[in-house]
C-alpha cells in the first residue's frame, strides 16, 4: 500500500539496494529520523539529512536568510517528530560561484538564528562551489529516557491534533508562483517544534511533521498504520490565517491549501483516548494550544470537513499529480481544482 | 598561520558565525571528522559530511560506480582520520532529472560496494532532482575505549608515515584532465583505511587523511602544529606506481603528483620515536606495511626528496594555486611547472 505512491516506490527501490543496520529502530518510512541504538548504552541516536534544492531552483525560497532558516529547519523538525534532543547540525553548503559577500553572510545568518532558536550547534560542514546552489543539513539529536516515537502506532479512535494551524506552506508556495498572491510574497518562516516534540514523545501513538503538507502527511500515516482519519474539526479552525486569506482573496478552495507538496513543518501526531486530558494539561503547562482535528478511523480513508459536511480526499491521487504534471505549476493547480470540482 | 591560506580563511570566515557546542572536542580545523561527548556515557561520536560537488561538474567523476564508491569512501576516511569506528551513513542524492536507470543502478551499487567494504550501512538519506547532480554523505562513528586521533599532537622527533603509496589522486587528475594520460583514465577506487585508523588511535600522535594530497596534508598539519616535515624518503619510494609512471611518461617532475588538489585518502600520521617499534609491530599484525616518509621538525617548512636531496617546498602557495588561476587547469599545471623550474 506505501508503494502506491511515486515517491514511496522511488524510495523504497533506491533503499533495497542496501542491507539495513541491525543498530537500526525504525524501518523504512516508519520515522521521520533514523534511529540508532548506541551498543553499550541507553542512548538512541535520531540523525537526519535533508537537502535544499528543488525550493532554491524553482525560485520558492530566494531570500538567502530563509534558505539558512529552512537548511536548518527541515531536519531539525524531523528530530521532533521522534522527540529526539538536539545535539547539533552539519551543514553541506553548495555556494555559486558568483554568490555576493551579502548574500552569504545573511545565508549564515538564517543558519546561526534557526541554531539558536532550536539550541542547536553547527558542528561542521563542508563547502563547495558550483553553477548551482544547494544546502544539506544533517541534524543530530538523541534520545535517553525512553522510546522514541514512530509514525507507525495510532489506533481507531486514537485523538488527532496538530502542533499549530496548517496551510501556509503551500499558501506561500501559492502566493510565490501565482497571480493569486499580493506583490509581496507571504511571511514563511516555519519552526522546528522541537519542546512540543519532546513532550509528544511520552503521550503521541504517531507522529509526523507536515514538511510535504496536511494531505500528504494523513496519505502516509493512513498506509503506514492501515487506519483512516476522519478531520471532522471545520477547516476555518485548522487553516492558518494567511492561507484562509490567500483562499478568500483568490477564490480558491481553502481546502487546496493542504494539498501541496511544500508544508509547513508542524507536527501531525495521534494521542490515545485516555491520555488526551493528561496530555492537554502538558501542554498547557508549557503554553502550548494544539490543535484538534479529529479521530483515526478503521477505514483507510481521509475525510475532510470541507464547509458541506465529511467528503472523502483522494490523497494518493493528490501526492502523484505534481510528479505526473512534471512540476508544472499551472497544470497542477488546474488539477487540483478539477479534483475539488469532482468532489462536489 | 592557518589563515595564511585562503580555503582556511574561508572556512573560518564562515564558522566564526557560529557558537561552539560545548560537546564539542575538536577546534575547528583540529581533526578530520567533528567529535562530540556524550553526555552521561564513555562515547564519543565522530561525524563528518562531505559533498562531491566539483568532480562531478568537472568531469573528473563521470562513472556513476566511482561517484556512489566517493560519497562513501570521503566521510569514511574522515572517521579513519581520528580513528573511529563506524556506524553509518546517511546519503543525500541530488540526481540529475535525465538520470538514466543504469546510470542511477550504478551510482546506487558504488554506495552499496563501498559500504560492504567498510562494514558501513546507509541508514537513510535523502532524495532530490536539480539540473545538476551532487551527492553528500554524512558518515558516522564512535569512540569507546580511548582518546580520539587529532591532527593536532605531533612533536620534532616524531616519525612521519602514510598508510600505503601516495601520488594516485593527482595522477588520476592529471591523466584524466590533460594529454599526459592514456586513452584510458588511471584505475582511481581509494579505500578509506578505517582498521588502520582504529589500531593508529593507539599509537599516533596527529593523523590526517590525504583527501587534498600530500602536500596540502603536510603545509595543514605545519600550520596547526607548529612544527615542520622532514619527508626524506626518497620519491621512488613513496610514489604510487600509476603516479610514477604518469610522470615517467609525461616527462613531468614526479614530485608534481603530491600537490594537487585531488588527493588518495591515505592517512598520513607521526608516531613518537619511543612507540615506534611496538607501532610497526601491530601493523604487521594486521598485514599492513605502513610507509615511512621521515621526521617531524623543528623549523616549519615541509621538505621533500625529489632526488636532488632535500627541496624546501613552498606548500601555502602550492595549496593557494588552484584558486588563483580560478581552477583553470592548464594555468595550474603550468604554474606547477614554474615552481618546480624556481626550485631547481
């Protein structure tokens, strides 16, 4: 059922190559970080790598500051989607070779200001020069005092929340392609969710950040577990305000802004029925207000509260139509909309 | 003095943005792969990532086997350098969008071949496409039961080595870049010497590897030391064959393979004159004749045998070449020539 989907399937071929690590927790696709056993302690490893390519080439991200931001952001938030503790960040930097001194300079700033708003160090790098940049993170982090968590796990009925409202990765990616935007690009600027993680760790069944968006992370979960999920909560409460905005003032289905393959990085993650008080009081406690979307279901769909009512996502569907479009922009908002079409 | 050198002013350019984790063992530029304490535990893990990013886009690595084996074989050396045993490797992939299936099936079989031979697992990574390929391998370690190797150690008096015949890297360049070589390319697959790095953690004082040959190797080492080398060993004895006879064919100065940019990943490292004997007997013990290049000095200058006797070589403009003439590589050889002509 994973390998249904393109990337899945990509993946999976690319990994079977390989023996896998018998220090190794979680098999393939089953965390968001690879987990590894350290012999001779209590110590779990998470370690992530994470490249910055197709964002900078297709224009997505141009301000130096974000791509540092978003070098550091991406595997920091996989870290707290198994509720690892930083350790610290390698970063790969592939600089072209005309790059302008400012350029660099508010390229470190972004990595230095997302190190310390997550507390994690930059421990080493490598650096190259090409026609072309891109950035690698490789972050680091550990796990001590007890299990980390998985994707796979959630059971019907199981509490789904996510760690903030969604939407604004692809109401920015939106607003940055289309006429549908402002002249001004939306304010991006996502975060690692790094406490909330390591609080998740000792409540969440699953967890999964939302770096591909809503649709895809729930696409996932759903064949990873084998269960459904039914987010019954309206979308005008689940939908950050830029991308209820952006769906206003372009007329597009708000829906369509957790369709994208850009997400925001929050975390997506499914609490068992008698831990959802205790689990709220949590966060409470450190100021935190997640955001409830619904229960996980037996039938391996996902429903979305659209406005009319439950309609069922075809969401495998949804993730292959950017590579079956060959990432033309036009062609795949124009699909997206014939689905919301389809699905009146 | 390390930033005499401009690669070395870069890249403290760049770090000095960045606090220091306090787990962190290593200074910056001190050791090959970064070294972090564990807290609450006896191991230290080395981490290192490298990209292939300009022997790609060079030409210089155009077999998709050798560039899986590199993505393995550059970070793994870096963990032999301080003498860690491995854990893993995480492989970001930037293919090409055109990547024909054999081509990815062989890059896929190079990482594999690498990893068997290194007892390494790929233990996850990344996928994305771009119009230009690059590959980065994030290779990790561990140190247990004693003090990692450093690059910084070493006294006058110490024995230099390297862990087999050095030259390959550049002869490989040299024949793959210009009308020196044959048809055919030399045969260039270096091995990182990982059990030879393991046993040297008992016995060198500093070790580094030869990623950017010899020559940048030792001027590196004078810098972080203070001290100089002695190689006196003469070049027949140190030279791999393919170099010595490329330059026997080519009527280029054999000296001239041990200064390019593009190394062999050897080790070289100095033990102390006091645990000579018991080093060359362990290296017996697991079949491995190490070679002997001469001895740590007092005076900083690196001093080669090139059959004339001893020859002052003037390393920090050596290393500074391949930028000055903006990697073109016809001025660089060229320029290489002058020097050898200067020291005559």
């Amino acid at each position: 059922m994973l390998n249904d989907i393109l990337e899945n399937r990509f993946i999976e071929n690319l990994a079977s190559t390989f023996a896998r690590s018998p220090l190794q927790e979680n098999g393939l696709q089953e965390s968001d970080a690879e987990l590894i056993r350290l012999t001779g302690s209590d110590i779990m490893l998470a370690i992530k790598v994470d490249s910055i390519v197709e964002e900078i080439e297709m224009g997505l991200y141009r301000d130096p500051y974000l791509i540092g931001w978003m070098t550091v952001t991406a595997p920091a938030s996989d870290l707290a989607a198994v509720g690892a503790k930083p350790l610290g960040i390698l970063i790969a930097e592939t600089l072209a070779e005309d790059s302008e001194r400012h350029f660099i300079s508010e390229l470190q700033r972004g990595i230095k200001e997302a190190g310390e708003a997550y507390g994690i160090h930059v421990l080493g790098g490598d650096t190259n020069f090409s026609g072309s940049m891109q950035m690698t993170g490789c972050a680091l982090g550990i796990i001590t005092d007890s299990k980390p968590m998985m994707r796979r796990g959630c059971k019907p009925g199981d509490h789904i929340y996510s760690s903030e409202r969604l939407g604004l990765g692809s109401a920015y990616a939106l607003s940055a392609y289309s006429e549908m935007g402002n002249d001004k690009p939306l304010d991006y600027r996502p975060l690692a969710r790094l406490k909330e993680g390591e609080l998740l760790r000792r409540f969440a069944s699953a967890c999964m950040d939302t770096s591909d968006g809503l649709l895809a992370t729930l696409d996932q979960l759903m064949r990873l577990n084998g269960t459904g999920f039914d987010v019954s909560t309206p979308l005008d409460q689940i939908l950050h305000k830029a991308a209820l905005d952006l769906a206003c003032s372009s007329g597009i289905p708000p829906w369509l802004t957790l369709c994208g393959p850009h997400g925001e990085f929050e975390l997506v993650f499914t609490i068992p029925p008698q831990r959802v008080d205790e689990f709220l009081q949590a966060a409470r406690n450190i100021d935190w207000a997640p955001i409830y979307l619904g229960r996980v279901t037996e039938t391996c769909n996902i429903m979305l509260n659209t406005g009319g009512g439950a309609k069922r996502v075809p969401t495998g569907a949804i993730r292959d139509l950017f590579s079956k479009v060959s990432g033309d922009l036009k062609r795949y908002i124009s699909a997206l909309l014939e689905t919301d079409a389809a699905g009146r």
